[in-house]
C-alpha cells in the first residue's frame, strides 16, 4: 500500500482506497503510475497528464546481448547489419505521437470561469432592472407629493427616498417649507377674527386649502356687523357681498322686516292729513268730518269702545263757558312706529305735539294749551285709538 495524490483533487490517499474521500473518484485498480515521470492517473486515460507519455506505447527495448560462437574477425554480413540495427530501434520511435488532449483540470478552470462570468452578467442585468424599478418609483413619487399639499405626504417622501435626487430632494424640502408657512399664516388670521387679515389670507393664498373656513369666518364678520347696525343697507350690503352665505336667508328677512316698518314719505302725508282732519273738524266743529276720521269703537282718552255720541261729546267738551274759539296746532316732528299686522297689511303707532289756542269772550282767559298726543291709526287710514296728555311747563 501507497500513499498518492488523487488524480482528480490532489488529495493524499491510498492506493488502496476504494475512492477518494473528497472527490469521489474511484481509486484501487482505477489509477497508475506513468512510467516516465512517476506520476498517478486515471487508467481510463490513454496519456500521462503530466508529461503526456502515451500509455499504449512500449517500453524501450533491452540492448541486445552479442552472438556467443561468432569469430571475433569475422565480419557481420550486411544483411545481418541491417537486421540488428533495426532490432535495436524501440518500436515506439517508429510511430508518429498525436498531439495530447487539453489537460481536464484546465478545462474545468475555464468552465468555472465562464460560469462565474456569465453570473456576473445576471447579477449586472438584474440589478440594472432592479435599478430601473426603483428609479421609477422614486420618479412617480416625487410627482404625486409635488401636487400634493399634505404635509405627511411630502415628509413621507422624504423618509423613504434618502438617497433621491439631490434637485428632488430640495423642491420637497422648499415644498413642505411653503405649505408651512401657508399653515402659520392660516393660524395668525384665523384667531386675529378680522375682516382685513382674512381677505388679505385670501389674496395671498387663493388655492389654499382654507380657503372655504377662510369664507365662512368673513361670513360670520359681516353677518354680526349687519345685526349689530340692524339697517336696510347693512342687510343689503351683505346679501350683494355673499349671495350663497350661510345667513343670507335671515339677511333677506331682517331686510322685509325693516322694509315694512320703513316710512315712506307718501306714508308720512296720509298720516299727517289724517290728524289734520281730525283736530281741524274740532276747530270748525265739524261732527260729520270728525267721525269719519276715527275708526268704529275706537278708544279715546282713557275710554275704549266709544260710541259716535263719546265723539261727540269730546269735541263739544272744548267749548264750554264763555269760549268762543278752539284751535289745534300740529307743528310736526311726527315719531312713527309702522307694524305688519298681516301680508302687506300695516298699522302705524304714532307720537306727536299738539297746541291749541283757546280763545274766551274776555280775552284775558284765553289760554294756550300743549299735549303730546299718542295715537294708532289701522290698516283702513282710520284713528283707532287717541289719547292727550297735557304737559305742565
């Protein structure tokens, strides 16, 4: 037993193992030894791998011993020359050796090497592609958070894509920047609760995503500034200002409102020819002007559902004793109170002063009287209710 290299591996076995414990070739009466440089193959193969000795050739010929019972002189014949010459030539020096195979080992160097290239160049592809992918994802996420104006987008972005893109890196930063900003001056005009500072957020931002509660505080502004003022021209102001605000129905009411309790000038004349009528017939001591004047059960003085008689009465009461004249002043200055007592139907309360001059046969009695005359005239232009009171001075 010996111990040799594995023809396959190398490694150091015997010749008697049935197979090499690394490779798994087959060792005991598969190998030999080449008979020129030593060295241990496979027998299945026909050359030495190393010095590539062919191993169906012969080995060289012994050198032939001379002739024992030929003379020393005797000379051979050259037939017998020719033949011992070409006895002595190994026969192996008579064939021609055919050029030796690739050695195996190197063989599978290269395959190894081809393997390891061809890996390389699926590694380079995928990773190319792989690469590509990513490239185009970053891509598509930069533009959705470019639009977008969510700042836990854009923070996202930021997050995911480290290594993005310098440029795109910066326009998201310069991005979220501005979206803050928006969301401080947001914060500013919102709690100043002013008009001003919120049409100038507006200006300033016109797509801003507050822009609508932006609207409806300036909504709300102006809707307490028109209750406050309670006018027509607030109400209108209003309603030209916010057609679809959130109080423009209530705007539009308060505004009827207002209308029906307005006094217009034609009003202000059919009021004043009323209480002219009334106090001019008791001058003249009209009966038939000064009932038409005064509605069915009206309440006079501090009587209520007179009768034509009462009337009557009240005006006859003026000229009692010795007096011979009565004569009622309305200098103006009318306060009128109007009041929707049904659709389109109105009843106005008014207050005004009155001075009557009462004249007596002996001039030294005349006297001249002041009231404040309150009185309520109905739907129809009559004087439903009258009452005088005398002011001292």
């Amino acid at each position: 037993m010996a111990i040799i290299k594995c023809p396959e591996c190398g490694h150091q076995i015997s010749d008697k193992a049935p197979t090499c414990p690394s490779c798994g070739v087959e060792i005991a009466g598969k190998v030999t030894r080449c008979p020129k440089c030593g060295e241990v193959y496979l027998t299945n193969e026909d050359w030495c791998p190393h010095c590539h000795y062919h191993t169906a050739s012969p080995q060289p010929a012994a050198p032939i011993a001379p002739v024992a019972n030929i003379p020393a002189q005797e000379t051979p014949t050259k037939q017998e020359k020719t033949n011992t010459t070409t006895d002595k030539v190994p026969v192996s020096t008579k064939k021609s050796t055919p050029p030796p195979p690739p050695p195996k080992k190197k063989a599978s160097k290269v395959g190894i090497i081809v393997s390891f290239v061809i890996a390389l160049i699926i590694c380079g592809v995928c990773f190319y592609m792989y690469k590509n992918a990513q490239d185009k994802k970053e891509l598509d996420e930069w533009n959705y958070a470019m639009q977008s104006n969510d700042p836990l987008v854009l923070q996202g972005y930021l997050d995911t894509f480290k290594d993005a893109p310098v440029a795109h890196r910066d326009s998201i930063q310069a991005h979220l920047l501005a979206i803050k900003q928006v969301d401080e001056d947001w914060t500013n005009a919102r709690v100043s609760n002013s008009k001003a500072v919120l049409e100038e957020y507006l200006r300033k931002y016109p797509d801003s995503n507050h822009k609508q509660e932006a609207k409806l505080l300036i909504d709300s502004i102006d809707w307490a500034f028109c209750q406050a003022t309670n006018t027509i021209e607030g109400y209108q102001e209003y309603m030209d200002h916010h057609n679809d605000g959130e109080h423009y129905d209530e705007a539009e009411d308060a505004m009827k409102k207002l209308k029906a309790q307005e006094i217009t000038a034609e009003e202000k004349n059919l009021l004043s020819s009323i209480f002219h009528n009334f106090f001019v017939s008791i001058n003249a001591r009209d009966e038939g002007t000064l009932l038409s004047t005064v509605a069915e059960g009206m309440t006079l003085l501090d009587k209520t559902n007179v009768s034509k008689g009462d009337i009557q009465e009240f005006m006859n009461r003026w000229y009692k004793d010795d007096v011979t004249t009565v004569t009622f002043r309305l200098p103006g200055g009318y306060d009128i109170k109007k009041r929707e007592v049904a659709d389109s139907q109105y009843e106005y309360n008014v207050t005004f002063p009155a001075n009557v001059d009462i004249q007596h046969n002996d001039a030294a009695k005349n006297v001249t009287n002041k009231y404040r005359v309150s009185a309520t005239v109905n739907p129809e232009g009559k004087i439903s209710l009258l009452k005088m009171t005398k002011l001292v001075e």
